[in-house]
C-alpha cells in the first residue's frame, strides 16, 4: 500500500463523515442557501492565497531540485488557474477581489491556515507536504462521491464549482502532491506523517461545518 492510500485509510472515519457533511451534500443536490455559499467563497478565497505561500515555503526546503520546481509549479498553478476561476466566482456573485481580501476570517479558518503554514516553516518538509495533501485530496473525493447528484443539480453555479473538481487539471494536481508524499523515504516516522494528515483532515471538517453554521468566532 502506498503511503498516501495508508494515510487516507487512518483518516478514513474523518473522510466518510466529511462526505455526508450538510454543506457539501447541499451544494452537490443544489439546495444549499446562497448565502452559505457566498460566504464559503469570500473565506475560502483567503485560505486559497495562504496555500500559495505555503507551497512557496515548502518550495524552499525541498530535498531536491526537481521537487523544488515541482512546488513552484503547484504555487504557479494556484496563483493562476485556480485565482483566476475565484474571480470569475466572485464577479457571477456579485463580489469582488477587494471585498474579498477584506472579509474578515473566521477562527478555524485562521486555526487550519496557522497549523499548515507552521508546519512547513518549523517542522520537517515531510509533514509539511503531508499536512496540505487532504485538502486536496478530499475535494476529488468529495466531488467523486457526490457526481450522480450534478445532472439533476439545477443551480449552475454549484454545477461549475463542483466540476472543477473533477477535471483532468485538478485530479492532476491532486496526483502530483500524492506522489510527493509517496516518495517520502519509508524511514521517515510515520506517527509524525500521520499526525500531520489528521490534524488536516480535521480542519477539513471543522472548516464545512463552520461555513455552514456562518460561524464566525464565539466572542
């Protein structure tokens, strides 16, 4: 078993729970309010530019050459492709960049951004790269999970956003961070491995279900 199946499996109770989660299953049925999807978008857009520079830190403590370009690529990726598809988002909803980067984050949002950039920067590059595999890793399987749901999906605004996610280029993307952590050397202490992917995957759920309650800080 790869390590990144073996991963994923650990996390499995954390996974299936996050598939069922209200938000996600709303979004992908298309009932889901429009304002916990605005709302989604304005916090999400804030984690998307913290993932780039934690790719760029990554991209600085890299074991190799060809890794490094690997992240810088992911970082590019990031910062073009999918910063450019959350323009496009803001504007159909009547928002804009600047409202934005002025949206004021909420408290797991900063918790989930904080444990992954001070992982890249204070532990090792092999909890780093683990500790951002589930985000994106559980966005494919989420949109894998719920996919019978989009034709009848009659919002074609969550039709859009949910596609993304199983598009060649993100399914991809996805590939390209599992296999940076499959080539971890097999010495490397797995409890620190997994750790790293299950605190992730917890803050994967803790951020749907703050989104969907509009959970902002409680003081």
């Amino acid at each position: 078993m790869r390590l990144s199946e073996k991963l994923k499996k650990d996390a499995e109770d954390i996974w299936k729970k996050i598939y069922v989660h209200p938000f996600v299953k709303e979004l992908y049925e298309g009932t889901l309010p429009e304002n916990k999807f605005r709302f989604y978008i304005l916090q999400d857009y804030n984690y998307l530019i913290s993932l780039i520079k934690n790719f760029s830190i990554l991209a600085t403590r890299a074991k190799n050459g060809m890794v490094m370009r690997e992240l810088i690529d992911i970082a590019y990726i990031e910062a073009t492709g999918e910063f450019e598809g959350y323009k496009k988002f803001l504007k159909k909803m009547g928002l804009t960049i600047e409202k934005a980067e002025n949206q004021e984050q909420i408290q797991t949002g900063i918790s989930y951004i904080s444990f992954l950039l001070s992982t890249s920067s204070l532990k090792s590059f092999e909890e780093g790269i683990t500790a951002v595999l589930p985000c994106y890793w559980s966005y494919a399987e989420i949109a894998k999970f719920h996919r019978k749901k989009l034709p009848s999906n009659k919002n074609g605004l969550y039709k859009k956003w949910a596609n993304y996610y199983l598009e060649n280029d993100y399914l991809n993307l996805v590939d390209k961070i599992k296999k940076l952590v499959d080539e971890i050397e097999s010495d490397f202490p797995y409890d620190k491995l997994k750790h790293a992917f299950m605190t992730s995957s917890r803050y994967e759920y803790m951020f749907w279900d703050s989104i969907y309650n509009m959970r902002s800080w409680n003081i």
